[in-house]
C-alpha cells in the first residue's frame, strides 16, 4: 500500500491512435501543490544542544566548543577530510517511514560528507539561536535536520500536509488493487495500483 508514497503524476504516452483517443476529451489532473522550502537553520533554532552531540551524523565529527565573552557556546562540528560516508534518503522517503512509525526502507544511498563543510550552532541557555555553514558546503540536505524519537528528521506541518494531500492526490488517480478487475474502466493493475493503459510512472526525488 505505501509504495504509493513513491508514485508521482502518471504521464501519458500516446504509443497508439487509440490510447490517445481515450484522453483527448478528458483533461488529466494535475497535482498543483508545490512542496514548501525549509532551511535546515529554522528547524534547528530553539532545539536543546544535547540534539547536536547525539545527532546520527554530527556525532561522528570531530567538535570543537568554546564561549564567547558574552557566554554564547559555539558548537563547531568539523569534517576537513571528505572521506565520511552516511546514509542519505530523499524526503518522500523519510514521510514513508513517518507515516509508518518505523525506519526508512525507501529510497536511500550512500554519500560521503562534504570535503572541508564545518557546521558551526551558537548555543545560549542549552538552546540553539544559530546555525551556519562555513566552508564548502552545498545546500540544505534533510539529513542534517534535527531527527525526532522515532530516528526520522523532522518535518514541518506544512511539509507533511503537502505529502497527505500527494497520497491522497495518487490514490484518487490510481486507486490500489490486486488485479485489473479492481480497476475502473480503461485501466490495468500495474504494481499494486490502477494504472491508465499506455500511462508510464516516474518517482519522487525530493
């Protein structure tokens, strides 16, 4: 049922006169949401310090800490070599493990940590006020969010409001079945789900 997670928009392939005669007089649907942008710094202010030092991957880099004169802790987690690898997994993945309550088995690969990337918080009152980046880093990765009791990284509720309504989208679109007979007309059981004859899946890669 949750491999619906990973199916976005079908598109249609007009391989023959009479595929795309069953389409020329019916609009397809289109799934107009737009998945809302977070940085990983707003997720990161006001969360407690003890959420760097057990982070899955700042853990494993080596942290350097001082005060400022004003009593400010600047946690500097430093990664000069390059050579670290984590795993890494798009978001709709880490939604499929939310949604589930339990690890992600979605899509996800190993990538190495960024060469010379120092993730650098300014912490006040055991409570994060900042964080940057400084170095040769690339943009945002959902990894290196805050991660929450169950070992997913948070989202936000608009985040997850974008995905229920996707789900919610797909399932309408291609309803779920055993077999083609579960189907409405003109549509074939492909891989759990109602699929439009000569219509080709893609994946999520957010």
């Amino acid at each position: 049922m949750y491999k619906v997670l990973n199916i976005v928009l079908m598109v249609l392939l007009t391989s023959s006169c009479s595929t795309f005669d069953k389409f020329k007089t019916k609009e397809k649907a289109v799934f107009q949401d737009v998945l809302p942008e977070v940085s990983n710094r707003e997720l990161w202010l006001n969360r407690n310090s003890d959420e760097l030092v057990l982070h899955p991957i700042f853990a494993s880099l080596p942290l350097e800490r001082r005060k400022t004169s004003q009593g400010i802790e600047v946690f500097s987690f430093q990664n000069s070599g390059g050579t670290q690898e984590y795993k890494s997994c798009n978001l709709s993945t880490y939604y499929y493990s939310y949604v589930k309550s339990s690890s992600s088995e979605g899509s996800c690969n190993t990538t190495k940590l960024e060469v010379k990337c120092s993730h650098v918080f300014y912490v006040s009152n055991n409570k994060v006020t900042d964080y940057k980046k400084v170095g040769q880093c690339s943009d945002d990765r959902i990894d290196f969010r805050p991660y929450d009791q169950k070992g997913i990284p948070v989202m936000t509720d608009a985040e997850k409001t974008y995905w229920d309504k996707l789900i919610k989208f797909n399932l309408a679109e291609n309803p779920i079945c055993k077999k083609t007979s579960d189907c409405p007309g003109g549509k074939s059981c492909e891989e759990g789900l109602c699929r439009d004859t000569g219509i080709l899946g893609h994946f999520i890669t957010e």
